[in-house]
C-alpha cells in the first residue's frame, strides 16, 4: 500500500515590515502639542502620540518625557519669533535707533497675537520651566541685549529724555507683554475694542510709549 504524501504546513509569512508614514516624527510630535496647548488641552507625550495617529512609545525616542517636549515646542515657538523680529529690523535697517525700537516692539505684540499658543508657551511657566532649555535662555537673553543696544544707541545721539536705560527697558517690557496677555486673555472687548481694531491699537500704545521717551 502506497504511503500517502501528507502536505507540509506552509511557512507562516511574517509580515513585512511597514514603513514609518510620518516622515519626520519629531516636528510631527511638536506640531501635535502646540495644536494640543491651543486648544486649551493637557499636553502629555502620550496625547500627542495620540493626536499624531502613532505608537504610543514611538515618541519616546525623541522626548523621554513631557517637559523635553514642551521645551521643544517653545524653542520652535521661540525661532519663528526670533525671524519675526529680525525681519521687521531688516525692514527698518536704515532708520534710527527709536524707529528699530518701535518696530521690535511692533513685531512682538504682532507676532503675539497671531500666535497665542506660541507666545503661551514661551512666556509663562505653565508648561515647563523655561529655564530648563539653555536655547531658550540664549536666545532671551540676545533678544534682551538687542533692545539694550537700540536704547543705547539712542541715549549715545542724544534721544531720550532719561538715562535710566534699566527702567526704559523693563518699562517697555512691561508694556508689549502686558498688551499682548491682555488680548490673550480677551480683555480688549471690555475696554469697547474690536477685533479688528486691536493691531491699530497696539501700534498707537507703541507710538504712545516712544513719544514718552524721546526727547521734544
């Protein structure tokens, strides 16, 4: 009697490997933070791995935990403010030193409200401790000697009324930051101001502020 030819159990196939569909995870992770922090959410790794369609442990190889990511975040937030700001010098490069003033502090309280989240996240500790990211500190501190220099500059031709440059800057500080948490947190309909009105507005207290500065 013949001896009957059992078939062999077919091999299991694995299954190939499937290629990564984000291209760069990294900048796809932030992204999905900011997006997460302008909607008022919690932001976790995990929630942006989520938000990104992803593993939940695939974002761990670039942030190990959430303040690596939000000091991430605002180091990007900080870069688009920082080509902001040099754009609109580049701009004013020919001018004197109040007008390069006027037009970084134009270009804060702009750029500010444009991007809410963005100027969050890089100015209030709410998310992670700023001092944290050493980018994030160098780039405050040269956006700092910047203004310094413009005020220096302007002391040194006879233009301002003072000579307390300390008080000049922290006052104008005080002034681009105070106008832009306001409209962040929606304070401007109360005061009978538009929507559409609050960059006129925030150009008239800049010109309000030089003129309380500069020399008659």
């Amino acid at each position: 009697m013949p001896v009957r030819q059992t078939s062999k159990p077919r091999a299991r196939r694995t299954p190939e490997a499937r290629p990564y569909h984000h291209g760069d995870l990294r900048r796809v992770l932030i992204d999905a933070a900011l997006q997460l922090a302008a909607e008022g959410a919690e932001v976790s790794v995990r929630e942006a791995a989520r938000r990104a369609a992803v593993s939940p442990g695939a974002p761990f190889r670039h942030f190990p935990n959430r303040d690596a990511l939000m000091a991430a975040v605002a180091e990007e937030a900080q870069r688009r403010f920082r080509a902001e700001i040099e754009a609109a010098l580049g701009e004013e490069a020919p001018k004197g030193p109040l007008e390069r003033f006027r037009a970084f502090g134009l270009a804060y309280l702009r750029w500010a409200m444009r991007n809410p989240a963005h100027f969050e996240i890089i100015s209030t500790g709410r998310y992670f401790a700023h001092g944290s990211s050493a980018e994030l500190t160098r780039d405050n501190a040269e956006l700092i000697a910047l203004s310094e220099r413009m005020l220096t500059d302007a002391a040194e031709q006879g233009l301002l009324r003072s000579a307390d440059l300390k008080r000049i800057q922290i006052a104008s500080r005080a002034l681009v930051y105070g106008f832009a948490r306001m409209n962040l947190d929606g304070h401007f309909p109360r005061w009978g101001i538009e929507d559409g009105e609050i960059e006129r507005m925030a150009e008239g207290v800049i010109d309000l502020f030089i003129a309380g500065i500069a020399q008659p």
